[in-house]
C-alpha cells in the first residue's frame, strides 16, 4: 500500500508558494524520489505518483509558477531553471528522502525536468541539480517550439498550445477547437499577431512567443551534462528532431533514447505505422532505468532503440549505421526508376490558397493552374526499409523576395490509401526569378514500405495550417497584412528525393527496447 497523494506549498527561491502533490511509498524509508514539474495541471498525475510510490519512489508532481494550484505570474520557459533548483533542494532536506532525484517530464515538462540538470551557473551547486533526467517528447524552448529549425513558424500546433494554456492560471484544452468551430478561418485572418482578439481574451506573451530567434540553447547545453539521460520520442512527433539531438549530444554521462512510431502523446497516440510488437509499457521501463541511473547500473556509452514503422522491430540506436550502413538510395526527377513529373513543373504558390497539412489528397486544378509539383515513383518491386535522414533536392526559381519550399512525402498502398511518411520546409531569401539550389530535409525515417507500395513527392509553397503562410512581400509572417501569389519552377531534371536504405531487416537484427536501455 502507498499514502494517498496530498499537497505541499514548496517555496519557491523567493517564496513564491508552489503546489505540489506528494506520493510516499510503504515502509520508514528513507527512498529515492521522482520529481515532476508540469504546467499541465499536478492532479492528473496523481496516478502516476501512485505508480511510483508502489515501485519504492517518493513521487511529486508540481505546478509551475502561476499554473494551477501555484502562485505568481506564469511566463513560460522563464522562471524553470531557479523553481526546479529550489525544489530539488527541498526534496533532499526532507527526511523521507535518501539524497536521490530523478527529473522526468513529458512536452514542456521535459524541459522543467532538463532546465536545473543543465544549469551553467555559478550557482548551480550540486544540491539544485537532479542525480538523472527522463525527458519525453521535449519541447526544448520557447524559440525551439515556435519555428522549424529552416525558419517557418508552427502556427497549428503554437496557436492551440497558446490557446489551452497561454496567459491563465488553468487550461482550456479545446479552446482552439472551439474557437474555430465558431470561425473556421480564423487562422487565416491577418496579422496573425491579432489571434488574441478573435480568441476573445488577453495573450500579451503570443506576439512575445515570435519575437526570439535562439534555438537549440538546451541542445548544446548537454554536451556538458553529468547525470543519466533517458531521451523518448516518436517519429511522428514534430519535436523528434529535438529529441534526437538532445540524446546525440548528451555525451558527459549515460544517455538512453526510445524512439517509437508515435506522435506527442507516444503510446497513447500511435502512428498509422505502430505494430503490436511496438507496445512499451513505459511506466516500468522509466522506474527500472531510474533504478539503474541511481545505482551507476547504466554503462557509459550510449545506447537505445528505435522502432522500425510497418514492421515488428526494434533496432539498436547505436551502432545501426554500423550495423545497417545507410546508403542514399537517390530517386531523380524524370529518370528512368525516379519520380516521374506528373504536374506542376511550373505552379503557383498563392497564400490566398495554400496547400493544406490536413488534407492528404491532391485537387483536381486546370492544366494551366497547378498549386504543387507532383511527382510518382513507380510501385516498389520489394520490400524497402529506410532508416536515417532524408532529404529533397531542388532547383527551383520563385518570383518573390522570399519563398518556403515545402516537400510531402506520401506513401500510397495498393488500395490507394494515403500515408504521410515525411514533410520538409525550408525558407529562402534568394533574389527574385534567380535559379537557386535547395535542400529541404525531411528528418528521420524509421519505415518499412512493403511490396507495391508508391511514394508521392510533393514541392508546394505553403504548409497550412501546420504552417504560417508566406505572404511573398518579403513581410514577416507573423505581422504580414498583404498576402500576393508566387509563381514558381521546379528544374525537374535537377531534383532528387534521397532516401536513406537499408539492407533489409530481420528479427536477428532486433533488440529488446527494455534491455537496450536499461544496461
């Protein structure tokens, strides 16, 4: 049996009262605890203290500042690094508490769970930092959240986070979606900095949200971590880049990833791809690896697994270059055993119409007005496992000061049936009509595509609503107020979609995604 959860008020570093759920195990103790600290409401983790109350940790689960239970002022990714610190201190003079904390996370709570472990300070004394992080799906920064790492904002996924919990005290978690059943153009509507009047409340931190340009601030930061990291992602998950990084770069101490075929609610939000073979219990896999992270179980070179979509594998993380030796498998424009142009090699690019992320289907259109290039590779022969990153190549010409160039890659069954394997976008500031080499990446693939299987490669100018429409006045996309067409071409004897091959994978290639990570 473990106690009931209940409250504590943990002072902040200058007071300020922050509600806390606490979870003890059975027995006198003293215990290793778990600390979570999330902007999403403490009480829905009461479960999850439970849990690990049952597995021998003291668990808590607090509000950040100005979140739910939690006073002072919510800004988001400000106050994380001093209230985490101030936190793990209380933790480690309570005599339930044998010395040890794990940090762990999901989303922003990634980044709590990541902010004290990588303090550069001065005063970051050991005391303030935790013994080990587990950082899930994390979203590394206000700057990192905001834009592609090519520049194109993410208006989609930024408008409904800022809509749910943005300047409040609570959240509304479908307040996006209510909003746009009310108006569903609202995202259209310019300036996009004027979402918080058609929302119908106060967001003075959404045009603040625009306003920086940093990434990757916590990236570098792990090249000098010193405790244990367990990085989890999904490959459908827009924050997966980041994940990556984060495990690649976390070289100081023991680093573990799981990268399955999910999206940003991981097990619970699997992909179109996800098989039976690819169901983790995450729950025991995070306390065994704290566990072995505590006791200086975790052998120092990195190490984790990923799930191969569309097939029952898990692959090791490292060592799978060594072990598979990507090799770009180059489908060229036009060429025999390429993608064959079916439109668009010249096509327009009007933010009054823009492509859609939501809709996977290509309209009919006039010969003469296409919105997209389009291109079909013919059925595959075999089987084909990607593993690694993909790109397109272009070269291509835009009549505008500045153009996005977005590459779709779609996988269609047999049946017909669409699947979205991968998307890229890239801003360019090239001088207007001057042709110019791009590259557009397309991130990590992790994918078997069976036998009859056809890709479709799509070059279009916008990504909407997932992305901000370029208004091709130069303007930013955020303040724009005047949206014009942009013709373009694709010199489709120039382009190439690279796909990262494999030999095929069998099950003497597998791992075992729980004793990968927990050695």
């Amino acid at each position: 049996m473990t106690a009931p959860v209940h409250t504590e008020h943990l002072p902040a570093a200058d007071g300020t009262p922050l509600a806390t759920g606490l979870c003890l195990p059975a027995g006198p103790g003293p215990h290793p605890t778990v600390l979570i600290r999330t902007p999403y409401d403490r009480r829905l983790h009461h479960a999850e203290l439970a849990a690990w109350a049952r597995r021998g940790f003291a668990a808590l689960a607090q509000d950040v500042r100005g979140r739910h239970g939690s006073a002072g002022e919510w800004r988001p990714y400000h106050h994380e690094r001093a209230d985490g610190a101030a936190a793990l201190r209380w933790v480690r003079a309570r005599p339930w508490s044998d010395g040890r904390v794990v940090a762990a996370g999901a989303s922003y709570a990634a980044y709590c769970a990541l902010a004290p472990a990588l303090d550069a300070t001065q005063d970051a004394a050991p005391e303030a930092r935790p013994d080990a992080v587990i950082a899930a799906v994390p979203a590394l920064g206000a700057a990192d959240t905001a834009r592609e790492p090519t520049g194109p904002e993410r208006l989609w996924s930024r408008a409904g986070w800022w809509a749910a919990h943005g300047d409040r005290p609570d959240s509304e978690p479908d307040a996006l979606a209510l909003a746009l059943a009310q108006d569903p153009h609202l995202l259209h509507h310019l300036p996009l900095t004027d979402l918080p009047r058609r929302l119908g409340r106060p967001l003075p931190s959404w045009p603040q949200l625009w306003r920086g340009r940093e990434r990757g601030r916590i990236v570098r930061a792990a090249a000098r971590a010193t405790v244990p990291l367990l990085a989890v992602g999904g490959t459908h998950d827009p924050f997966r880049a980041d994940t990556l990084a984060l495990w690649e770069e976390w070289r100081g101490a023991p680093a573990r990833l799981l990268l399955g075929p999910w999206a940003h609610g991981l097990t619970a939000a699997p992909g179109p791809d996800a098989d039976p073979a690819h169901r983790v219990a995450l729950g025991p896999l995070y306390a065994r690896w704290a566990r072995l992270a505590l006791d200086g179980g975790l052998a120092p070179r990195p190490r984790g697994a990923l799930a191969l979509g569309g097939a029952p594998l898990w692959l090791p993380a490292t060592g799978s270059a060594a072990r598979h030796r990507p090799r770009p498998l180059v489908w060229r424009f036009g060429r025999p055993g390429g993608l064959r142009v079916l439109s668009g090699g010249r096509f327009t690019a009007d933010p009054r119409d823009p492509v859609r992320s939501d809709d996977l289907t290509v309209p009919r259109r006039p010969d003469d007005a296409p919105d997209r290039c389009v291109l079909l590779a013919a059925p595959l022969a075999r089987p084909l496992d990607l593993l690694g990153e993909a790109a397109v190549r272009l070269r291509v010409t835009a009549d505008a000061p500045t153009a996005d160039w977005v590459a779709r890659l779609i996988a269609l069954a047999p049946s017909g049936r669409a699947v979205h394997l991968a998307t890229g976008v890239t801003r360019r500031h090239d001088p207007p009509g001057r042709p110019a080499d791009v590259t557009v990446p397309l991130g990590h693939l992790a994918r078997r595509l069976p036998p009859g299987t056809r890709l479709r490669l799509e070059i279009a100018g916008h990504h909407f609503p997932a992305h901000a429409r370029n208004p091709h006045t130069g303007q930013d996309p955020v303040t724009a107020t005047e949206l014009r067409p942009s013709r373009r071409a694709v010199t489709t004897a120039a382009g190439a979609l690279e796909l990262p091959a494999v030999r095929p994978c069998r099950f003497t290639d597998a791992v075992d995604p729980v004793q990968e990570i927990c050695r």
